[in-house]
C-alpha cells in the first residue's frame, strides 16, 4: 500500500474515531469529556491519563492528557504521517 493508500486508510480511521468519540463525549461536561477522553484513550493501548494544571501562570481549567504508549508504533515507523495526523485529531 503507498503512500495515499494509508493517508486514505488513517483519514478513514480517524473519522470512524470521531464518531465513537463523539457519541461517548457529546453529553458530558468539560471536566468530565477530558476524563472520558483519557479513559477512552487508555482503553485504546495509549496508556493515558488527564490532569488539571494548577500553575500561577496557567488559568484555572486547564488540563493535559497524556499518553505514555503508542499502540501503533510499528506502522507509525514506516509513515510518520500517522504521528502527525493522532496529534491533530
């Protein structure tokens, strides 16, 4: 498969994620879609957790989620653009 072939491939994928991720976050409140979100994540091998930041030069409401794994690392090897497309999506 080239190069268009898994940019078509992952642009499928990522609007398949949408929808799943949208149907479990749509209801919730801010705090709680970046927990879900986290949860979901982890669910999916990513390995994640969110946390609010609390820093005097942050406003309160932020947060990061971060994921310690990458459940698709061996096909991100070979076509870095799926690193870049999980990161926009």
């Amino acid at each position: 498969m080239g190069k268009e072939g898994i940019m078509d491939l992952l642009g499928e994928r990522q609007a398949q994620l949408f929808l799943q991720y949208n149907q479990r976050l749509n209801s919730l409140e801010f705090e709680d879609k970046i927990n879900e979100l986290a949860k979901i994540r982890d669910q999916e091998g990513y390995i994640a957790e969110s946390k609010k930041i609390n820093k005097k030069d942050q406003r309160n409401g932020t947060y990061e989620l971060l994921e310690y794994n990458c459940p698709i690392l061996q096909v991100a090897e070979k076509h870095g653009s799926m690193c870049s497309r999980d990161r926009t999506f």
